[in-house]
C-alpha cells in the first residue's frame, strides 16, 4: 500500500482501487474508506462491494482493524452525529470550478452518516435534473437543486425559473438571487465584467419582483444570494409582502454580503431564516471565529438560525465532516443538542416545505 499525504493518494492493494478523499467518509462505487485524522495518515476499508455479495473474509479482516486501531466506537457514533440534518448549501461536482467530491459519492456518504437531505447548489448551472438522478441513486435521502440567477441562465430569468418548476417530480425547489455575478459581489471584489443587479436606487427591479411572485406561487425557497445587506432586507421584504412562505439569508455574516447582527434581526421580523455556515471558520485566514457566530446566533435566536456547510472546495473537510465539527464546536460554545436540532434539522426541513 502505497504512502499517505495530506492532498489526497491513490492506494492499491486486493482491497482497495479508489482514490482517498483526507478528512472524511467517503464512498466508492466499490468501498467504503473510512479516515479518522484530519489529513490522510491511516485508511481502514469496510468491503461494501455492490451486488457481489459480503466477502466474511474480508469482512473479518476489515473488522479486526478496526478494533486494532480503535475505530469501532467512531464508526458507530458517526451516523447518530448526523442523524436527520438537512444540509441547504453543498457544492458538488461536476462544475466549472473546483470541487471535492461529486453529488453522488457526496450523497451516498450523507446517507450512510444518516443526514436526512441535501441541496445541490451551482453558481452557473440549475441542479433540479442533478437532484433527479441522484436521488434514483440514493434512495431514501431528500436531494433538491435550485437556479442560481447568474448570467449564464440569464440573470434575473422568470422564464428560467418557470422551467425549473416544471422539471420531473419537482425537485428544484431553491431560487438563490444573483451569487457569483452580483452587482454586490462583482463591486466588492472591483472586478471589471458584467454583473446582475437586483436593485436601483433602492428599489427591486421588475423582474426580480417576479421571480419573488414565483416562488410565493409555487411555494419555493427564496435566497438572498449574495446581494448587500441592504439589497438582501429590500428582498426579505418584498418576498414577505408577497407572500413567499420560506425566505433564507444566504450566509448573511459572510462577504460579500456582510450583514450586521441588527440586520439579521431585522430579516428574521420578516419572516427570513439567517444561514450561518461552516465555511466561515474556514481557511489560513478565516473570517469568523466560533465565537462570533455563537454569538450571532443567541442575539438571532436559533428558532430563527439555519446550520450549513457551504463547503465542497478542494482542501476544506468534505460536507458531513465539515457539519459534525462545526456542531461540536457549537455544543462547547454552550448550545445545547436541542438546539443544534433545531437549526440543523427542523429549520432546514421546514423552508424546503418537508415539515
């Protein structure tokens, strides 16, 4: 068996052909890997092999392993850690951009660490097909798309999104407002290309006030993507004045959208769920110490507070993992399990129109 390192390996030997993903679960066609360290140091395989039957031999071999190295009662642990929860922003591939693991493989693993559901989001390309196929691949697990208004569905498209609502068993059910090509996002970053606006002068644009009488229409989740904080609370109102029963705040603490604790407040009197998301704490240079979200958090209240991962980049944990840290740190910031329910599992369930 070939070395460990930290980027990712290839292994080979009578158990095993599959790239390792480091930090997580990850699942093959194949296998099951399982990585307890932060980075690839130590692999035991679980033989799972599709249609050819448990191999005891090797089911034994596997087993004793894991005693061997004291991973039984991890393994046990991992699925509970995850039971239920819903996680509403999971980049996957395939994509124009760099990612970790692909919507399949991403979703066998949420469902073997017992999550109840998933949403496939794409900054360029709409995910409700996407979550067709995966959940005929992943029977039992909640997978949903959205559409992304970028430019390359049109930007602010009602025709787009109409469609979207037509697709095969409903399941794009998230409209996310203008993310990667935002006026907001394209100014912040003093990028000189096309952008998306959603206001002028402090007032919603036409065609967004449609889109926002979409989604009350056919009862969908409304993002704010990553409009201002002041773009995002005009869309919070005006999806609220018309009658959108779920509204969430995309990542309202994170750039490029950066709303105040007030703010926040604010959304959730009309009726808006705030994201904080794991990808904050993220990075060489992180935006948010946990301690600014617990913070966050208590001052919103967490009836009103949606956890998620936003995570699927190269060199971040995959989504599960990423998830059972990010609850872990919140249970030592004080937050109780009921709590983390709460934000985890009940919130996300309701804007998706599942509970």
């Amino acid at each position: 068996m070939e070395n460990a390192t930290s980027s990712g390996i290839r292994q080979k030997n009578f158990l095993l052909n599959c790239t390792l993903q480091p930090g997580a679960v990850f699942f093959h066609d194949a296998c099951c890997v399982y990585n307890r360290s932060n980075f690839a140091r130590r692999y035991v395989l679980l033989l799972l092999r599709n249609g050819a039957g448990l191999n005891v031999k090797r089911l034994l071999l596997a087993t004793a392993t894991l005693v061997s190295l004291g991973f039984m009662s991890t393994i046990a642990q991992a699925p509970s850690a995850l039971s239920g929860v819903i996680d509403i922003h999971a980049h996957t591939d395939p994509d124009s951009r760099p990612r970790s693991i692909d919507a399949l493989d991403l979703a066998k693993m949420a469902k073997a660490r017992g999550m109840r559901g998933l949403v496939l989001k794409n900054h360029f390309e709409p995910t409700a097909a996407q979550a067709y196929l995966v959940r005929k691949a992943v029977p039992g697990l909640a997978v949903f798309g959205g559409i992304d208004l970028n430019l390359t569905v049109g930007g602010i498209n009602p025709a787009a999104v109409e469609h979207m609502v037509q697709m095969k068993n409903g399941l794009g059910r998230v409209i996310w407002m203008p993310t990667f090509d935002s006026e907001n996002a394209v100014r912040l970053s003093k990028e000189n290309r096309p952008f998306v606006s959603v206001a002028k002068n402090g007032r919603l644009l036409p065609e967004v006030l449609r889109v926002i009488a979409l989604a009350a229409q056919h009862g969908l989740l409304l993002e704010t993507g990553h409009s201002s904080a002041e773009e995002g609370l005009l869309i919070v109102r005006e999806a609220h004045r018309q009658g959108v029963q779920h509204i969430v705040v995309t990542h309202a603490m994170k750039s490029p959208v950066r709303m105040t604790i007030p703010q926040m407040q604010e959304a959730t009197r009309e009726s808006a769920f705030i994201e904080i998301d794991y990808g904050g704490l993220l990075g060489s240079r992180p935006e948010f110490r946990i301690e600014d979200y617990a913070k966050a958090i208590r001052q919103i209240g967490p009836a009103w507070c949606i956890l998620s991962s936003d995570l699927g980049q190269p060199g971040n944990p995959l989504h599960p993992d990423g998830l059972a840290a990010f609850f872990d740190a919140l249970r030592k910031q004080g937050f109780s399990q009921a709590e983390i329910d709460l934000m985890s599992k009940t919130n996300p369930a309701r804007v998706l129109g599942l509970q």
